[in-house]
C-alpha cells in the first residue's frame, strides 16, 4: 500500500523505510560470490576511495633512503617551507635565493629546478644514469619520472632513487647556507648522491635491499 498521508510521523517513516530495506537487499546480493557472503568485497567497498596520483610509483621507489623520501613526499606536497611560503605566514626573510645568489626570490618551483645550482645537479644525474633531457618545471619532471620509473628498466628506478636524493641535498644544502652559513659546491652534492646510487645498484643487483 502506499504511505499513509494522515498517519503519523513515525508510522509515515516506518512506510517510507521500505525503499532502504529494498535497495540494502539488492547491495547485498552484490557481495555474494557462489552462495557465499564475501565479507572482503564489503570491506572493500566501505572504504573511502581516493583518487590515484601519477608519483605513487617515484615515491615508493625501491632503494630510497626513508630521509630522503620524507623530503621528496613535502616537496611533491609543495609543503617545504620556501620563503615564499614564509612570508604568506607573516615570517620576513631575506627573499632572494642562497644558492644561486641571485635577486631571485625562493620559490619552490625556482628551488627545483629553476636555480642553476640545482638545475646542475639534476642535470648531471640525468646525464649520468639515463638521458639527455631538457629540464622542465618541478610539477613535468616529476610527471616524466613517475612515467619512466614504471618500467621494468633498472636505470630508471636508480634514477628515481638520485631524484629524491637530489630533492634532499638541494634542500639541505639550502638551509646549511641560510641558517649555519657554510656551504657544498654543487660538484660535491653530485658526487655524494652517484656514490649513494651506485652502492643501491651493487646492491639490488646481489639481491638485497639498500
């Protein structure tokens, strides 16, 4: 029968409860595989889905030292506390940058990799492991290299492990000149991230982990 317009609240909700209990146990059959409940696809389905995002496989890039990766996922973040940023917060900072030792003020996109200190760095990395590529912005050479590392290439993935190395020692490197005064020319920083990589390569190739 139709719900009852003069009846009461609770007797008009009692009726219109149907529709609920109609459509539950029609989402309940859904979750049935062979005559079986499958409480795994309830389970699943309960859980928020969130969308994917393109520098899952970078992050989680075998041989990435977890100081490193905790670098790589803030700057991926954008969540470095560059002077622009700073200076939204009502910090005031001397804004131009410490690395390049320009008018240029400290931006994330100049700091990775605008800046000719860091544009060095990444630069002798590509050249080293894989390619001779033109250097974009931060938000394309992240895109690229989540790409790439998706291969069953080996080089890739040692790239992606000198990526999130770079992104540490640049930042590193950054707040060493701003805030302790002393300094790593950029030649130096290339070498300590080869060295890391080339003990991750040793290493995967025995079999291990580094």
């Amino acid at each position: 029968m139709d719900t009852p317009k003069h009846d009461s609240w609770l007797v008009r909700k009692i009726f219109e409860a149907r529709k609920w209990l109609v459509a539950g146990i029609q989402e309940l059959k859904t979750y049935v595989t062979q005559g079986k409940y499958n409480i795994s696809k309830v389970y699943t389905s309960i859980q928020p889905q969130f969308p994917k995002v393109l520098w899952k496989a970078l992050f989680i890039t075998q041989g990435i030292l977890p100081r490193h990766q905790f670098a790589l996922w803030m700057a991926i973040h954008q969540r470095l506390a560059t002077v622009d940023r700073l200076t939204k917060w009502g910090i005031l900072v001397p804004k131009s940058c410490v690395l390049c030792t320009t008018d240029e003020e400290e931006t994330h996109d100049h700091l990775f990799f605008e800046c000719p200190y860091s544009k060095f760095i990444w630069q002798n990395l590509l050249s080293l492991f894989v390619t001779d590529r033109q250097i974009g912005r931060w938000q394309e050479e992240v895109e690229w290299l989540s790409t790439k590392i998706r291969s069953r290439n080996i080089q890739w993935k040692i790239l992606g492990s000198a990526f999130a190395a770079a992104v540490y020692h640049i930042w590193t490197e950054r707040n060493l000149r701003r805030f302790q005064n002393t300094r790593k020319e950029n030649r130096d920083r290339v070498r300590e991230i080869v060295l890391n990589c080339t003990l991750w390569e040793k290493d995967t190739v025995n079999g291990g982990q580094y």
